[in-house]
C-alpha cells in the first residue's frame, strides 16, 4: 500500500478521472438509455400480461357464473316440461277413464234397452199365445155347448188339463 501512496501521479489521477467520466457519459447516452428502456418495456410487457391474466380470469369467472345461471335455467325449463309432459299424462288418463265409463254407462243402458224390448216383445207373444188359446178354447166350448150340456163340461175339464201355464 505504501509503494501505491509514493507512486502516486496527481496528472495519472487526472486523465484517469476524465477518461472514467467520458466512459460514464458514453455508457449513460448509448448503453444507459436502451438498458432502461428495454427494463421499462419488459416491466410494461409484465404489467400488460398480468392486466391480461387477471382480465382472462374475470373473464372466466363470468363465463362459469353464465354456464352456471344457463345450467339452472335448462333444469328448471326441464323440470317444467317434465312436470306439464306428466299432468298431460294424468289429464289423458283421466280423460280416458272417464270416457270409457261413460261408453260402459251406454253400453249398459243399450244392454237394458234390449233387455226390455225382449221382454216387452216375450211378453207380447205370450198374450198372443193365450189369447189365441182362449179363443180356440171358447171356440170348442161354444161348439160343445150349443150341442150338449155335459160334454161342454167335459171338454172345458179336459182342455184345463191339457193347458200348462209356463
């Protein structure tokens, strides 16, 4: 250290210092400038990127909160359909059973029409039948009565036990 203090040129100094402020006013205006600009546009690039994430990711979360309000809204529209596809279901039913009561109330009612006509039309031939019978059997008691007394007796008993009632 010593030997540096006594080799020591104020002149050297000088030039030394001036040539160190020359190479930092050169390095300032070429190097300095483009250094700090390029760490000023990477910094921007770095703010611009994280501005586009955070962006990227609001924007995602409003996409979710959409895909989710979408997905309710297509369930419930779901749940609607499938709720009006079974009241149509229990209406048709419904509609049904009652359509089928009342073809069974008219096929009733059609079963007793005919019933009754049967037994209204029955009934007419049985009038005719014993009709028919008194008339023969007034017939042949006229006939036996205008000829005898006791034959006429005869012949009523007879034609009374021959007739069955059925």
């Amino acid at each position: 250290m010593e030997k540096l203090i006594n080799d020591f040129s104020f002149g050297l100094f000088f030039w030394q210092a001036i040539i160190l402020l020359i190479l930092i006013v050169l390095l300032v205006k070429f190097a300095w400038k483009p250094i700090m600009q390029s760490i000023t546009d990477r910094e921007e690039g770095i703010k611009d990127a994280l501005l586009s994430a955070e962006n990227a990711r609001n924007e995602m979360q409003n996409l979710q909160a959409d895909n989710q309000r979408i997905l309710q809204e297509a369930r419930l529209e779901r749940d609607n359909m499938l709720k009006d596809a079974r009241e149509m279901k229990e209406k048709m039913v419904a509609d049904a059973k009652t359509e089928a009561q009342v073809q069974g109330q008219k096929m009733i009612e059609q079963a007793k029409a005919a019933i009754e006509s049967e037994k209204n039309a029955a009934m007419a031939e049985l009038k005719l039948q014993v009709s028919t019978l008194s008339l023969n059997i007034a017939e042949k008691l006229l006939k036996d009565e205008l000829s005898n007394k006791e034959a006429q007796t005869k012949l009523v008993e007879k034609m009374l036990g021959e007739v069955k009632i059925n």
